[in-house]
C-alpha cells in the first residue's frame, strides 16, 4: 500500500518564495514577451492567410471571365453557322428556279421559319435578282403584280442593279427595302463582286442598314446564286452566270446582344473589325474599369473580326478576404492574452490542480454512484493487457453473475457465439487501426432457451503518436428494445398491407417534398410502380405543377389542420386526372414532420359531369335549333313549352305559345282526330305517327307529320311531348315528282342517246333504243344475260374498267371505243357510265362518229393553219381575249430570237423597245376594253442587239354568240420603210439636189441589205447544218439504242453512248463558241486585263497537246524569246486564242510533220524601242488559197483546201479575231513557201505596267 501524500506547508498566497503581489507582477514580467512573440507570429499568419485567400478569389474571377468568353465566342460562332445554313438553303431555292413568286417565297419563309432571325441578331434575309439595264421596267412590272402596288428600283437610274426583290420576315421596316438597289453603293457593291469572285458567303465592310433609321454599324453576309449550269461552263466569267444574291442584314450590337445579355455582370463585349488598314470599332465596351482585357478572333466571310472582353467585376476586398483578416486578427488577440493570461498565472494553475484533485475524487464517487446505478455495464481494456475491467452490471449482463476474480478478454470472447465474437473483433480493430464508431449489436443464448441482445459500445484514447492507451466503453440489455422494434416491424408490414389494399391513394411526403410512401393505388393513379414514386419530390412526379401543392404542404405543416382541395393534374406521360387531395400534417415514425396525403380520384366522375353537361348543351341545341317543331303539351290542351321551328310552323311568336291552348292551332275538322290519338298515346305512352295540319292565323294550314310521347311535365303533370315534321315541300314535291316522272318519261323518249341498266353485277336490266340507231345485235333479247355474254371478250376488255371504276368511285366515268355497224362500217361510240343509288349503273351510249370527225378535220385545219403561218414570210399570232399570247409562229420566233415559251402571256413584251412600251400596253388596253381591232407600229429587239420596225394589226375572234374569245393578228416588218420616210425626211427640204445622191444611197442599202440578207442566209445555213449533224448523230444513235436495248450487247450498247456523248460535246462546244463569239460582237464580254507573260501562255497550252502530237508523231517545237516585254490581256482568252491557232495546226498538219511556235517582241519600223509582240504558228499543211486568206477569218468560213478535210464549225478564227480586236491587236494569215500555213498574232506592249521598251536588236 501506498503511503498517504504529505500537507502542503506552502500558505496560498506564497510561490517560490515570493508573496503574492510580488509573484503576479513577476509573473507579467516574464510573460509579456512570451505574449507579443504570440501576437507577431498571429499576424504574420493572417496577412499569408489574407493573400492566400485574395490569390484564390482571383483565380475564380479568371475563371469566370474565361468561362463567359468562350460561352459568348462559341454562341457567336454558332449564330454565324445559322445566318450562313439559311444563306445557303434560300440560294439553293433561287437556284433550283428563277420564276419564284411572292406566294412560293412566302410559303418557303414559312416552313423554313426565318422569323425567329431576328431574335437571333440579324436585321432580316432578303434576295435581289441580277436586272440587266435593258430589264428594270420589266422588273418593276413584275413587282406591281406581285405586291400589288408601285415599286421602283432606288438607288440607281440607269445600269444594271441589284434590286431587292424579297425579304423575310416581312416587317414594316423590311418591307420599305424593296427595291432598293444593292449595287448603288461602294460597300454593297464591292461585298456582291468579291462573293461572285469567291464564290462563297461574304462580309461586307461596315454599312447602315435601310430597314430604319438607326445608323448603327452592321454588315451584309452575300452569297451569290449562279446559273445551275455554271459548273460546266468554267470558261465563262462567273459575274455573268449570276442570277442574283441572297443577302442577310447583321446589326453588330443587335449580334452581340443576342448572346452576351446573360454575361453582362461578367464580361463587356468591344467587337473591331480588323479587316483594313484602320482597325474600325463596330460595338464599343462603353465605360470599363480595368485595363486588362481577352481578345478572340473570328473569321466571318473572308474578314477579321475581333472581340475584346473587358471583365467587369474588378478584384477588390473579398469577403472571404475580410473574413479571414478579421478573423485572424481576433484570434491573433485572443491568443496573445491566453499565452499572457497562461504564463502569468502560475499561482492560479496550482490552485486550480487542487481544485482539479477535488473534483476528480469527486467524479470518481460520483461515476461509481452512477454505475451502480444504471442498467448499462461499464469496462475498460488497455491495449498489452490481459484483464478487461469490468463493471458487476457488465458481469451480470454477460455472464449472468458477478465473476470473483477479473475477467481476462479471452473469457470475455468465449462467452459469445464464433460468429458474434468475429463481429466483436472487426469492430474494435477498424476502431483501433482505422478510429471507425465502435457500435456492435451481438446475440447470445440465455439459460431460458431464448436469445439476450447486446450493444457493445467503446471509446478509445489514442497518445501523440497514434498509439491506443485504453478502450472504455458500456454493454447494454436491448433485447426488450429488440423485441419492441420487431414489433414495430411487423406492424408497420401489416399497416403496410393494409395501406396497399385500400382502393383510395395514400401517399406520405417528408418536409423536403420527397414522397416516402405510396400504395399500390397511388402507383395506379401515378401511372407508376409505387416504389418507382417514392424518393421523387413533387416536381419530378407533376412536372410544371408543383407550385400549388408545395404551398398546401408548407400550410398544413405550419399551421397544422386538413386542408381539402381538388386539383386537375397532369402526369409526366401526358395522362390527366381530376382528384380530390386530402393533406394533414402528422408526425412521422421518428417524430419528423410529414404530410399525410389522400387522393380520391374524380377523373371518371368529373368526365361524366362534362358528357352530361354537354349532352344537356347538345340537347338544348338539338331542341333549339332542330328543324323539326317540337312542344310539349298537357292533357288539358295547355301548351308549355315550343321550340323556333313549331312557332315558325303555327305562325305563332315562340314567347307567345306557353299557356295558350292546343285546340286553337288545330283545324276543327282535325281535332275529334286529335282527341282519338291524345286518348291513344295515354293508353300506349307514345303517340303514332299520323298527318295532319296546323292552321295559322292568316287561316293558311299547314300539313305535317305529328309523333310523340308521353311524359311528366316539371310540375308533375302528365304530358305530351310532341315532334312535328313540316311536309309542305314533301307534299309539294310529291307533286312535282309525279310531274317530274311525267317530264323525264317524255325525256327520255326524246333522248337521241341509247339508255341501258346493269345491276351490281353487271346483268343487264334494262334498255332503251331510240330509233334509227342501228346495232350489229338485237340487245333487247339479251335483257337479263350478264354483260359478258352479250359484247365480245375485246370489248368487255376495253370497257370493264371503266364500269368498275365509276363503281368504286361513285363517279361519272366515261369511255369512247369503235364498233362495227350492221353494214360492217366502223362507228365511234361514247358510253358514259354513272352510279345509281340504289344500285347499279346506268350506261348512256352516243353515236359520235360525226364529232369525231369534225374534231379530225378540225386537228387537220390547225396543223394546216400553224403549217401556213409557219411558212408565212409575216409575224402570226393568236391571243386570248386578255391579249394574251398564245401562239407566234416562226417568222416571229426567227424575228426576235425568242421561243414559244419565251412568247406566251406577256413575256413578249421584253423585247420592245423601252421608248414604246407604254404606247404598245395603252394600244392593248384599249383593244381589250373596247374589243375592238386595233393596229399599232414599235419596235422590238433582233437577236444582234439591232431594232427593227413592226406594223401589228389584231382583229378579234368571236365565237357563235358573238361573243370575243380572243384576237388574231399580223406584225409586218417594216424597218426598211422606216428607214425610207427617216431618209425622205430628213431630205425633203434637199430633194432636187440630193436625187441622185439618194438614188445611190438606196442603191447601196439595197445592196447591203441584200449582202446582209446572204449572210444571214449563210449563217442560218451553216448554223443549220452544224446543229443537225451532231443533233442528227445523237438521235439516230439514241432511237437505235432504244431499239436495240434488249438485244444488243453491253459493248454495242456502249458505242452508242460513246457516240451520243461525242456529238452533245461537239453540240456544246459550238453552243459555247456561238455564246463567246455573239458577247465578243456585242461587246458584252468582260475581260480580266491583266499585265501578262505570252510565253508561260505557250507553254501551258502546248503541254496540254501532247498526247495528240504523240500520237500523230508531230513535232512542236518553240522558239520562245526571254526577253520578250509583257503585254496586257486576259490570261484565259489569250489562252483560247493560243488554242485554237495550235488545235488549227495539229488538224491540219500531216502526220508525221513538224510545228513551230514563235514569240519575240518586235518594232513598227525593224528597229528602235519594241512596241509589239508577236505570236506566229506555223504548221506543214496545205496551206491556204491567196484569195481566201482574210475570209477564214469569218464566221462558218472555212478554207477550200481543208474544208473536206478535219471538219470544224468555222467559229474558231472568227472568234479569235474578235479577242484580239478586244485586246486593241490583230491577226492576219500568209502562206510559208515550203509548204503550209502562218498564223500571226500583234499585240501592244504593256507600258502601263512600268516595263522599260527593250531595243530591238540590229541585225549584223
């Protein structure tokens, strides 16, 4: 045993031999420093937790800003995508056709659902048609149908243009667009020749739009919309393939706006356009803090845009910034005056030990009291150590007794099944190894037979290394606390059950609106499994309607009570309920609150109150407006109720009619009828239908059909419920039906037609001849006899169809076919067929021979009519009675250039002169409105550009009643007396003198004319000739595939295509010479004039002749100075000249033979500066005769020597020189006295491009 501790002999107020005060003031002293070292170390802690803080509030607002950039640059992006997708589709639609209307545009509009475009960010889409000079009047007309009112070209006055022609959506302010001219101003005009240049979707510098009046910046997006056949004609420029442009108006801060209105607490959005020279600020950031910016680029139609984003929330003191600071400094305090309060107070900790000492003998009398007391057990182990200490509870409770001696933990283990004590040993080593809750429930065996449930529970202490000193903890009884929890289980599964099987919903949400129960009536209503319904708040299970019953829960949870509501709910798959909910706030299992929820579902009853209420609404409206009267009447004769119809009927006001006796709307010598029947309908309930007759009180009666039944009235009384059926008109129309019968037997017996009636299956029923139609069978005997027993297997062939089908149809059909006569003579027949009603068809069978042979003479007259007008030197034409025309035959076709399709309706009117246009639509109006004939003298435009004179007269046709069906007319040309009076004109003052002079002016122009007349005779000889020999190749070789399609072999088959292709390539390539050659004459052909190098021109041509020289084993050999000077053209023609003088030479040098090409710059005199530069060919043919050496070079005009040779269209030369013409050079032809032809080419030097004139060498 230990001794007891000795009594302190130091008085309390004395330490280490000091006095008290003494002691605290020393005390201080040597704590002061210890508590301002404290305080430094707690700042300069705060001030890094400050900074560390700022770093990250920093960090996080990068973040943001960057996050915002890319969101607003990708949105951006993305609305470019959808601007340039609806470009895109909208050229595809002009594409496909050139004659859209307003109607199509519309209706594309609207199923392409352009109007969201501008809460997209753009101004609206719009498409302008390319409209030659010559075209605008025309255009402008076409928009006065179109829209109904005048629209004109703005902008510009003269020159081709680009006018609006349709927008979309059509706003107010989109639609004063119309008509103005893209092309008027620099920007637009340069944004649609750099799309047609590309070919793709453009920017346009920065514009103002003119849909309002806000000038802020925006850009038109262009794309050009080519002619479809463009890709196969690459040598053509492409501005003149374009038929128009689709153009899609962006206001830039619209754009901008359209994305970043959810960013602007984050970000402010600059965009420049860096395109020019001169960055130009398109959308100004406005006022920004901060300096510091992010900078994106996009690249939109070929420009440069930038977008610069100006975070706006600046890093200032952040609240977790001042936080920290704050609280580090209190810390920083608190801690400094502990560390004060702590190291001064010495005198005080001895104090308090001894107080400390007390009170824990104290704890340890009070924690003995308290375990002797509780039902838990207490015990305590030390890791290392065998003994476990354990409480005498604990001893009852595991062993049933107190153990005399401790317990070690092996026997504790050994009192516990092997399956419980491995559970035991998991638990405390997780709690040792892991500090995982030691909370163990274990099972044991009592000495009764039945089992003792345990809750181990323990806490252990771990030292400064981690290390576990002790484990203490309690061991309680719980097995009345199992059994009542087993209880509860079972009835919680009973009232489970029972919830199940209650037909009414049930459901119990949580304070968080989870639902945590459902029956399996609330999983039917839910159309869900109940546990597909538990878990899911409200929002999840009523989509969109959860509003209304979150407030019912929040309200009976907070103020209790039942509230009782009906709600019309609509589930997540669509299905809709009416139900009465029933919502209770009650506590839960754990004593949480909870919302009791009970559903009784009125979906079938509210359904049936709606089919009643409309059923009552329908019956209201059948008695209203039935046409048949109706009114109940009583026993006594009181009416009580009439509808309109019965009022209309007696005649009497319907407000008049209650209360008014039924006698006085019966004639009296109806009414003993009227008792016998009243006397009827209450022995039988009902009243059988009879006639009879109202009379009103004008005294007219009226005759009807009268049925009813009887029935109680409001007050009880018994009633009749009348239905009267007005039968005048059926009266009247049995009437006429016997004089109907009467007509239409008198009818028939007129008809010159055969009548015959078949049943469903085709017996014949009946038939009727009229006489002198004559029939190769006596078709009356065969009345009764199927229809395939009395025509022939051929013609019930022919008509079986048609008779089935005006079965199935319903309709009238009708057929024609030929049929011998008795004397053997072919007569047309037409039979047309109609259902009958009850049954059956009716055939009604016409002779139509003559008709049909007055058509046939008629189809003859036309085709000798169109064959005579075609064939007439004069214009030919028909319209209809709108001066619409209809028909032009070939004199007028040959006149203007134009077909047939070209011609109709009023498109003739585009090749007028603009001067008499409005004198030509005047003249027509007037012809129009007065139908009267009419002569009228303009112009029109020959396929050359040239004018020529008309005199047109019209005279209307009428039809047999005198009525104008149209006008037929001739147009005469007459430009040669035109020119006549013009010169009789202008001499007529200078007659005598000028006599002679005009003798010899007429002669010439006679002679001119004439030679201009042979040369178009030419032409149209040659040109004849060149079209139907490719033309005549391609349809021989087609009809000859067509015929033999299914014979022939693949490789035959093969030749035929090869040689089909071969003359629609020789067809297409004349077609493209006469195209070139026919904008080369007009001057109409837009060349690229470019400085230019010929010898890389040379050379690439040649190359591309290699094959062919290879195969014929020609020599090309080139001679090509270096030093010749550049000279200015377009590459791609001279490239064409080169070609064509090359392919020239290759034809018609032998095999074999040789080909030289020369190039060298030359002088005018021999010598001085170079001025020229000349291109020769020279090839080992036949050459050319002398006398024809300037006329190769005309059109269809080829050289005698070669002309049966390789064949050619005689364009090529021609075509050349009208090039070179345009590059201000010349081409002339000569013979090489060995043997074969040169071609020369001059073209100037180009001077403007800077090039010093090279001296031209003296010869030696």
């Amino acid at each position: 045993m230990s001794s007891p501790a000795p009594a302190s002999l130091t008085p309390p107020d004395v330490v280490d031999g000091h006095d008290g005060p003494a002691a605290d003031a020393l005390s201080r002293r040597r704590a002061l420093p210890l508590a301002l070292v404290v305080l430094f170390l707690g700042v300069v802690l705060t001030w890094a937790a400050s900074r560390y803080v700022d770093q990250l509030e920093s960090a996080r607002t990068e973040q943001d800003t960057e996050h915002a950039v890319s969101r607003i640059t990708a949105a951006l992006s993305e609305r470019v995508n959808y601007y340039v997708a609806h470009l895109r589709a909208t050229a595809g639609l002009f594409v496909a056709s050139d004659r859209v209307s307003l109607f199509e545009w519309e209706r594309y509009a609207a199923t392409t659902e352009l109007s969201p475009l501008n809460d997209m960010g753009a101004a609206g889409l719009a498409y302008a048609p390319r409209v030659a000079a010559d075209r605008r009047a025309d255009w402008e007309d076409t928009m006065f149908y179109g829209y109904d009112r005048v629209i004109t070209i703005r902008g510009s006055t003269v020159g081709s243009a680009y006018p609006v022609q349709f927008v979309a959506p059509r706003t107010d302010a989109l639609e004063g667009v119309l008509g103005f001219d893209l092309g008027s101003s620099v920007v637009r005009r340069e944004a649609i020749e750099a799309a047609t240049e590309r070919g793709d979707v453009v920017l346009s510098a920065p514009v103002a739009l003119q849909d309002s009046r806000d000038a802020s910046p925006a850009g038109l997006l262009v794309l050009p919309v080519f002619h479809p056949a463009k890709h196969l004609m690459p040598s053509v420029n492409p501005a003149d393939m374009v038929r128009g442009v689709v153009v899609l108006g962006v206001r830039y801060h619209d754009w901008i706006a359209s994305v970043a209105g959810s960013w602007t607490n984050a970000v402010a959005v600059e965009l420049i356009d860096d395109s020019g020279d001169t960055p130009v600020v398109l959308v100004p950031a406005g006022e920004v803090a901060s300096t510091a910016h992010v900078e994106r680029t996009l690249t939109v139609g070929g420009r440069q845009l930038r977008l610069v984003f100006h975070p706006t929330r600046q890093l200032e003191d952040s609240v977790a910034g001042i936080t920290v600071r704050t609280a580090g400094a209190l810390m920083t305090v608190a801690f400094a005056l502990l560390t004060f309060f702590l190291a001064s107070g010495r005198h005080r900790a001895l104090a308090a030990a001894a107080k400390v000492s007390g009170a824990l003998a104290d704890s340890e009398r009070r924690f003995a009291l308290a375990a002797s007391a509780t039902s838990d057990g207490i015990w305590e182990w030390s890791p290392g150590r065998h003994e476990v200490f354990l409480s005498a509870r604990a001893q009852q409770i595991l062993f049933g007794r107190v153990l005399p001696v401790a317990a070690g933990w092996r026997t504790v283990l050994r009192c516990l099944p092997p399956g419980e004590r491995r559970a035991l040993l998991l638990a405390l080593r997780g709690h040792l190894q892991h500090r995982q809750a030691l909370d163990v429930a274990v099972s044991l065996p009592d000495a009764e037979g039945g089992r003792r449930h345990l809750l181990i529970r323990g806490q252990a202490a771990w030292d400064g290394f981690g290390r576990p000193t002790r484990v203490a903890g309690a061991i309680s009884d719980v097995t009345p606390l199992h059994a009542r929890e087993l209880a509860l289980e079972r009835a919680r599964q009973f009232y489970a059950r029972v919830l199940d099987f209650l037909p009414h919903p049930v459901l119990v949400k949580s304070e968080d609106h989870r639902y945590v129960l459902a029956n399996r009536a609330a999983g039917e209503f839910l159309d869900r499994p109940p546990e597909a319904v538990v878990g899911r708040r409200t929002e999840e299970v009523l989509p969109g309607q959860s509003a209304e019953h979150l407030a019912e829960d929040a309200r009976v949870l907070g103020e209790g009570g039942v509230s009782t509501r009906e709600f019309h709910i609509v589930l997540d798959n669509g299905n809709e309920r009416d139900a009465i909910i029933s919502k209770a706030g009650v506590a839960g299992l754990e004593g949480e609150p909870v919302v009791l929820v009970t559903v009784t579902d009125v979906s079938a009853l509210r359904h049936a109150e709606r089919s009643l209420k409309q059923s009552l609404l329908e019956l209201d409206a059948l008695f209203s407006n039935s046409p048949l009267g109706m009114a109940m009447v009583k026993v006594n004769g009181t009416i009580v109720r009439a509808n309109l119809a019965f009022s209309r009927m007696v005649g009497v006001a319907a407000e008049q009619l209650p209360g008014m006796r039924y006698a006085q709307l019966t004639p009296e010598h109806l009414q003993v009828l009227d008792q016998a029947k009243t006397i009827d309908a209450l022995r039988q309930g009902v009243v059988t239908p009879y006639e009879r007759a109202f009379v009103r009180p004008d005294g007219v009666e009226v005759p009807v059909v009268l049925s009813g039944a009887v029935m109680r009235a409001a007050d009880g009384e018994t009633a009749i419920w009348t239905v009267v059926e007005d039968i005048s008109e059926r009266k009247a129309a049995e009437a006429a039906l016997a004089a109907a019968h009467a007509t239409n037997a008198s009818i028939v017996e007129a008809m010159p037609d055969m009548l015959v009636q078949f049943d469903e299956a085709l017996n014949l029923l009946a038939v009727r001849r009229p006489q002198g139609l004559r029939l190769s069978r006596d078709i009356e005997k065969a009345v009764g006899l199927p229809l395939a027993e009395i025509v022939s297997p051929k013609r019930l062939a022919q008509v079986l169809p048609t008779l089935r089908k005006a079965q199935s149809s319903g309709e009238l059909q009708c057929v024609e076919y030929r049929a011998p006569d008795p004397d053997g003579r072919m007569q047309d027949y037409e039979a047309r067929v109609a259902p009958v009603s009850t049954g059956g068809l009716l055939v009604v069978l016409r002779n139509v021979s003559e008709l049909k042979a007055r058509e046939r003479a008629l189809r003859e007259s036309e085709a000798r009519f169109r064959l005579m007008a075609d064939a007439s030197p004069v214009v030919i034409w028909l319209a209809d009675a709108q001066l619409n025309i209809t028909y032009a035959n070939r004199a007028w076709r040959t006149l203007t250039g134009l077909s047939l399709e070209e011609t109709a309706g009023v498109s003739w009117v585009s090749v007028i002169h603009p001067d008499d246009v409005a004198r030509v639509k005047a003249v027509g109006r007037e012809a129009r409105a007065a139908q009267q004939p009419y002569r009228v003298e303009f112009r029109v435009r020959q396929p050359g550009g040239r004018h020529a004179w008309l005199l047109a007269m019209g005279e209307p046709r009428m039809d047999e009643q005198g009525e104008v069906v149209g006008f037929i007319g001739v147009a005469i040309n007459i430009s040669s007396e035109k020119r006549a009076q013009e010169a009789l004109r202008t001499h007529r003052d200078h007659l005598a003198e000028l006599v002679t002079e005009k003798t010899a002016s007429l002669i010439e122009a006679k002679e001119v004319a004439e030679r201009a007349n042979e040369a178009k005779s030419r032409f149209l000889a040659n040109m004849s000739h060149e079209l139907r020999s490719p033309m005549h190749a391609v349809l021989s070789y087609a009809r000859l595939g067509e015929d033999k399609a299914l014979s022939a072999p693949a490789e035959k088959l093969r030749d035929y295509f090869h040689r089909i292709r071969s003359s629609g390539d020789r067809l297409l390539r004349l077609v493209d010479n006469l195209l070139d050659l026919s904008k080369l004459e007009a001057g109409r052909m837009t060349l690229d004039m470019q400085p230019l190098s010929l010898a890389p021109v040379v050379t690439e041509v040649a190359a591309e002749f290699d094959g062919l020289c290879d195969a014929r084993q020609i020599r090309v050999l080139t001679e090509l100075d270096a030093a010749t000077p550049r000279v200015r053209g377009d590459a791609v023609r001279m490239g064409q000249v080169v070609r064509n003088l090359l392919s020239n030479a290759i034809k018609f040098s032998p095999d074999g033979g040789g080909i030289t090409v020369q190039l060298r710059g030359v002088a005018p005199q021999g010598s001085g500066p170079v001025t020229e530069v000349s291109l020769r060919v020279i090839d080992a043919g036949v050459g050319i005769p002398e006398t024809e050496l300037e006329a190769v070079f005309d059109k269809f005009v080829q050289s005698s020597a070669t002309r049966t040779g390789a064949g050619g269209t005689g364009l090529g030369l021609a075509i050349c020189r009208e090039i070179l013409v345009a590059h201000g050079g010349r081409i002339r032809a000569s013979n090489v006295a060995g043997g074969g032809a040169c071609f020369e080419i001059v073209l100037p030097v180009d001077v403007a491009s800077g090039q010093t004139p090279v001296e031209e060498p003296k010869p030696s």
